[in-house]
C-alpha cells in the first residue's frame, strides 16, 4: 500500500506539471516514426553513417531490420571512475553481434573530476559541465542511425547530464552502464581525520598526500557516498540500470556480464521488438519521485537537489525544494554511509545495498512500485540482486535483513526517522541543508557573521585565529551566475576544528557544498544569489544569523526597517571572468537560471 502522503506529494507534482508532461510526450511520439529512423534517411546520409564499419555491420545497417545502438561515453583515463569505460565499447559491439544486432560509438561527453579540480579555478567549470555534458549527448544521438542507446558514465555532473541530454531523445529506449566504485582502501573516517591534522598544521604535505593516495588508490568511483555514487542509487531506482549493476567493483567478472546484459537488453526493448520501452515512459513523476526517496533515505549528495530539477525539466516534470523537504518528511534514513557514518560504499554494497534499500522502501510504502523499468514493470525487479551462475548472469531475491544493521537499516527501524534534507526559508532566502550528518545539538546556530566573498578568505582568518569563536562563516558570491557555483567542499576542515573546539558554527552560501557535506551545519544553494540581489548581499560581519534547521528557518537577526534600507554590497574584484578556460563560459554565467530551477542554462 503505497504511503498516503507519498501519493499525495506525487499527485501534486503530476498536477503542477500536467502541461509541460503532456507537450514532452507529444514530441516523443512525433520523434518515434515508423522502424529505425536511419531507415528514412538519404542515401549518401546513410552511407556516411556506416562508411567506417565492417562489411557485415554495412550489410545489418543496410537492412534496417535489426537494432543498431549508440554508445555514449565519457570515458577518460585521468578520471578513476571513468577509466574502465576505455574497454566497453569493444564489449558492447561484442555482445550486440551475438544477438544480431549492432553498435557504434555515438559520441563522447566531457567528464571533470570534482576531486581533482575542488579548490582550484576549474572548480567553476564543474556546474557547466553538465549542461554541456547534456548538450554533447544530444549531438551524438542527432544523427538518428540509433534504435536505442547505452549511456556510458559514473560521477557527479556526468550522470545528470547524460540524463538531460538523453530525455529530449526519450523515444528511444537507454539504458546507463556504470563501472563501479573502486576497492576499499584508508577509510574515510581516517582519511578526514588526517585533513583536519593538516588544517591545524599538525602535520605536513607529506602525511597528507600520502592518506589521500592510500584512500583514492585504483580504479573506480571514490568510495564515499557522495554524488557519484548517490548517482547510481539514484539511477537503480529510476530502473535504468542493469538490476544490481550500480556497485560492482570494476575489472571483476560480474562486472563483464553486467555490462554484456546491458546491451542484450537494450537490443530487445527498442521499437523493432515486442518489449519497447521508451525512456519516455520509464521517467515519469513517480520515477522522479522513487529517485528523490532513495536519495533522501540514503543521505546522499545535496547537489541532487539541483541536478534532479534539471533533470526532471527535461522530462517535462516541475519539482522544487519544497517536494524535497516534505518527502523528507515522511523518508526515513537508513543508510550510514560516509559522510554520514563511517562505512564505505562497498560496505553497504556487502549490508545489502540498493536491493535491500529498494526492497524496505516498497514494504513501507515509500516508493512507487508500478513504474516501468529498463528490465519490466515493476520497481520490484530492483529488489533483486546479480550473480553469476555457469558464467552467465542471474537475478536472485535481494537479502531481507540487513548484514550490518550498522550501516543498513529497515525503514521499519531506521537511523532517523526523517531523511537527510530539508529546506531552510527566511529573510535570508531559501536553501538547503543536508541533517543526516549533522548531530542534534548543532541543528540550532545562532552566532555573528564573519563575511567571505573568496572561500580562501577564510583560510586565511582560521590561520591567523580570528575564528577562535561563535561564527557563522558566509561565503557569498558565489553562485551559478556569479562564478559557476563552486563546491567549498575545502572549508570543511576549518569549520570542523572549530566545532570540535566547542564553538556554534554553520556556513551559509550561495554556493555548493559537495556530496561529502559533513558535520557542519551549511545552509547551501541559498537563493537568490549574491550576484542577482539576494538578501545575502545585505549581510556585514557582526549581524547574528540564526539557521535552524528543526524550525527550517534562515534568518539575520537585524531590526526589519533597518534590513529593508540596507543596500547589497558590491561584487568585490575578481578572477573568475578568465583563466583556466572561464571565459569560454561567460555566456553561460549570464544565462543560467537560479539554483531551486535547476541552476542551468536550458
């Protein structure tokens, strides 16, 4: 029996967007045509289309009887995650000429590394990325020579992009194929640990770099849940996956098979089978919504509550914050899973992982179990988990009890009885705030302002003491039309030295945070912007700000006549106009919309 609030929440969303649903679906049905497209295509279009195959793939594109697929991919070797997708393509043409059909290599999409670029000027590509992701993805599926496509990506801005740029192609079937998180290696807990040594300059660069390379050591997605790996719950979910595909490490034998049913899979669900499934009809409100459950009942990364809107625009489906906050209302957390415990993906993979989460949500009511999937009707086919049996794979029944009830929980008897965000409103604006790691007696600040407009700057104040009490930390100016919208994901460990020091201490921005928001209470996305006039820019140090998240309020304690004259401060001189490529995304600064629409360019 589905959850009376979870219907209600779902009912209003098809409501809300019922126009915008129905103009998506008019354009998916005039793009399906009759057969495969590149069957209406001009000779000489078809010829260069197949120029460069084999003469048995010229024979089957010829023919127009049997499916062709494009790859989508974003492999690079710099990148962990993405590094194992080198191979794929040869795989995939492999496994489609064993069921008769074929597969080209479509296109390729950029793919940064949050990771590597945190901190740095590149840092403010990282939001754009994914519109341009979205963009490179529509480029490669434009040629129409495709009945169907695999979408070849892992991490944080790739994943969002591949869907926006997939969606407006959503009469065609696409399934996503990950490559799995990396081996366990230092543990996180460990790992931060060391960061906030290095902060308080107790130990040096050396000791630093040497945690780093032993907990990001090999192939695969970084192991702490953040926005990479939210991205493959969030996709198991929306039944886009392979069932069970999502956290299987990579090079492993499972793997192999997971990625070969994907394209046997996909050959049999585009429109010249008996199983057409569009994505159309896979992205629906209820599989927004089943994405956003898992998501908040995971307490997984607050830059979903960006990229899900866009997402979900792009399916002709309108979401806000608001939609977030309620269903964290009813959303219990039952995953700890680093930054919100000490557990590693991989452990939660071995508690049970998204079969087991997928499987207690839909006894309780809290997800949508008459969807349609990549793999049938029904969300409980994602109840299942994969295995090997002779060689091939196989489904069995996904564990009904946890194995470590430290890391994985039955809604029934979660961590929290709420999930992990919630929307912060007041004269201050509207934002978000990520709770599930965040203890307690910290969801209360109340404490003066000390004004940042470069997050450097307050590394600089830490260092020279002048934090050594009460603060709230506001980094402004730092929003998608200011400079792309940076994760400040490096001020972490000086807020969190001084909240183990016994200081009130919370952060309030218009920028991000990160997938890893910690223990520190941050009021992030804060819309609108500095840059646009939000109420941010009236702040001066010393106004006592109140960020209360049991009360979901965001408030500068200041006389209101007074805070109705104030004028916004000017944006300071900067950098981020140029340099490191910044000035080929000028255009996009001034087109993007705020952080609650998406924060995108579309």
């Amino acid at each position: 029996m589905t959850n009376t609030q979870l219907a209600d929440i779902t009912a209003r969303i098809v409501e809300r967007s019922a126009n915008s649903r129905r103009a998506y679906l008019a354009r998916m049905q005039e793009m399906r045509g009759t057969g495969p497209l590149r069957g209406g295509l001009p000779c000489s279009n078809l010829a260069h289309g197949f120029a460069a195959c084999g003469e048995s793939d010229k024979q089957s594109l010829k023919l127009t009887e049997a499916a062709n697929i494009g790859i989508v991919n974003a492999y690079n070797d710099m990148l962990s995650a993405h590094q194992p997708l080198g191979v794929y393509p040869d795989q995939i043409k492999r496994a489609a000429h064993a069921v008769g059909c074929t597969a080209q290599v479509a296109g390729g999409v950029p793919a940064m590394c949050d990771g590597v670029t945190q901190g740095t000027p590149g840092m403010e590509l990282s939001l754009f990325s994914r519109d341009i992701i979205a963009g490179a993805t529509a480029i490669a599926l434009s040629h129409n020579m495709f009945d169907g496509a695999l979408c070849l990506g892992v991490c944080d801005k790739i994943v969002p992009g591949l869907l926006m740029g997939a969606l407006p192609f959503g009469h065609l079937p696409v399934i996503f194929v990950p490559a799995g998180p990396m081996t366990s290696g230092l543990s996180n807990k460990e790992k931060a640990a060391v960061r906030q040594q290095f902060a308080e300059g107790k130990v040096g660069r050396d000791k630093l770099l040497e945690a780093e390379s032993q907990a990001y050591h090999g192939q695969g997605t970084c192991t702490f849940y953040g926005t990479a790996n939210s991205n493959q719950m969030l996709l198991e979910a929306m039944g886009l996956h392979v069932p069970g595909a999502a956290f299987e490490n990579p090079g492993t034998e499972l793997r192999e098979q997971l990625t070969t049913a994907a394209t046997e899979r996909l050959c049999r669900i585009t429109a010249l089978g008996k199983e057409y499934t569009p994505m159309a009809e896979v992205v629906d409100e209820q599989c927004i919504v089943n994405a956003i459950v898992a998501l908040l009942a995971t307490g997984g990364s607050t830059n979903h509550a960006i990229h899900w809107i866009a997402v979900a625009r792009n399916a002709g489906i309108i979401i806000d914050w608001q939609d977030f906050s309620e269903l964290s209302a009813i959303v219990p957390l039952i995953a700890r899973v680093y930054p919100n415990g000490s557990a590693d993906v991989n452990h939660f993979h071995a508690a049970g992982g998204s079969a087991f989460v997928i499987r207690t949500l839909l006894d309780a009511g809290l997800m949508h179990e008459d969807v349609n999937t990549v793999w049938g009707k029904g969300l409980h086919h994602y109840t299942y988990e994969p295995r090997l049996q002779e060689g091939r794979l196989t489904h069995v029944p996904g564990v009904r009890e946890s194995a470590d009830t430290e890391v994985l929980r039955p809604a029934s008897a979660p961590f929290q009885r709420e999930g992990g965000l919630r929307l912060l409103d007041g004269n201050l604006g509207r934002a978000v705030i990520k709770v599930s790691a965040v203890a307690e007696e910290h969801h209360t600040v109340e404490a003066p302002a000390r004004i940042f407009t470069e997050q450097d700057d307050l590394r600089i104040a830490f260092e020279a003491g002048e934090l050594d009490h009460d603060v709230v930390a506001v980094v402004r100016f730092q929003g998608p039309r200011a400079n792309g919208m940076p994760e400040l994901h490096k001020l972490t460990p000086f807020l969190g030295v001084l909240q183990d020091r016994g200081h009130k201490v919370a952060l309030v921005t218009d920028g991000r945070m990160s997938g890893a928001s910690g223990k520190v209470p941050a009021a992030i996305h804060l819309t609108p912007e500095a840059l646009a006039g939000g109420p941010i820019g009236k702040l001066r140090d010393g106004d006592v700000v109140r960020l209360d998240a049991s009360a979901g309020t965001l408030e500068a304690l200041v006389p209101a006549d007074e805070w109705a004259q104030r004028s916004h401060a000017a944006r300071p001189p900067h950098h981020s106009d140029y340099g490191t490529g910044r000035e080929l995304f000028g255009f996009m600064r001034d087109a993007v919309n705020d952080a609650e629409s998406g924060a995108t360019v579309f």
